[in-house]
C-alpha cells in the first residue's frame, strides 16, 4: 500500500510597510518608486494607502515569490496583491499529529524560527497577522501518488468494479506542501482516469511508490 506520513508545516502571515508599493500622490517627487517589473520597493511607505493593484494592461507592482535553501528548513516567501506577506518552510517531520485539528498546538520556537528570517527578508518592522500550523500528506519518496489501486491490494469485502474491467478505487496523494499548485491537475487527470479517457499528462511514474 502507499506509504504516506504527515508532514508539519508553520507559517506566518506579516504585513510590511514595504508592501505593497504605493502610488506616488499628485505632486510628489516620483524617484521613490521604480518602473513597474523592477524589484525595488518605495522606502517608507504605508501598505494601507493607494496601493499600487495589477491593472488591465499587467500587474502594476508585481508580486514576489522568494525561495531559499536552507538544510532542513528551505523557507519560502510570497508577497501577496492584497498586503500580506505569507511566509513558510519545512519543519522537523517528528511534530505529532494530532487526533482533532483544532488540538494542533503551535510550537512558539517554530513561529520565531519564521519571524527571524521574515527580519532579514524584511527588515525589524512587520507586523504579524496571524500563524498557522498545518499538516500534510507526503509520500516516501516525496513525490505524488495518482494511481489505479489493483484490485489484489484492496483487501476483503466490497470492491467497487470500475470501467473496462478495471479497479474501481483511485489514489491521488502525497502531494506534501505542494498541494493547492497541484490540485486542479490532479483533480483533472484523476477525472479522466475514473471516466476511462487518455489523461492529459502522463501519470505512469507517480503510480510507483
């Protein structure tokens, strides 16, 4: 059977006085802020007024997203359209999983593990919004699973016929943090393989575990 254990995830969600970057008001000196696409942020401005949004003809003040490695910990950050900075990495696979999600317990430690790099990616002044511990499904080798279960491993009792003679019951897991970037295609190719068509992407190597 597929090998999957939890994977604990921390996150914390900032605001920054440098971001977003804002509009330049009517007759003010315009060399704060850089052309839009640069990656310079306007010193000393106010995430709350006149954000500078995408527009119809491409984002304005484009969006970030910064990875970095870092044995064992790998943080990413994303600074989003609306003023928050969400920032995240890999935590110590031994943090137990909890019988309810509401007993998650948030280790302090973690959170100022996260805080210490949203200061040297951001400088003293964020605000932290809020932080979140989460759990994820990570296969043994690190990849997803998308899989045909045969009907030999399905054990006794009922097993719900599929199409062309087919094993009826599908795996899609394993995804760890990559979840939501995967899931429309997951859910698109697991689709196709309940309806017995041609998948859109060839899946083969992730029904090996």
């Amino acid at each position: 059977m597929p090998r999957i254990t939890h994977l604990a995830g921390y996150s914390v969600t900032l605001r920054s006085k440098h971001w977003p970057r804002t509009a330049v008001p009517s007759g003010s000196d315009p060399d704060p802020v850089e052309e839009p696409g640069t990656a310079k942020l306007a010193p000393e401005t106010s995430a709350s007024t006149n954000p500078v949004l995408p527009g119809p003809d491409g984002p304005a003040s484009p969006c970030h997203a910064v990875f970095t490695d870092t044995t064992g910990f790998a943080p990413e950050i994303f600074s989003r359209a609306n003023g928050d900075v969400w920032l995240g990495g890999l935590n110590p696979p031994h943090t137990a999983l909890p019988k309810l999600p509401s007993d998650a317990y948030v280790d302090p430690a973690e959170v100022e593990r996260l805080l210490t790099v949203g200061h040297e990616l951001c400088g003293e002044d964020i605000e932290v919004t809020g932080q979140a511990l989460c759990f994820r499904p990570v296969s043994a080798t690190g990849r997803p699973i998308i899989a045909r279960m045969h009907e030999a491993d399905l054990g006794d009792g009922l097993k719900p016929p599929g199409l062309h003679g087919q094993g009826g019951v599908l795996v899609a897991t394993g995804h760890g943090p990559w979840g939501i970037a995967l899931s429309l295609g997951t859910g698109l190719v697991t689709a196709e393989m309940v309806l017995g068509r041609e998948t859109s992407a060839d899946v083969e190597q992730l029904s090996r575990w």
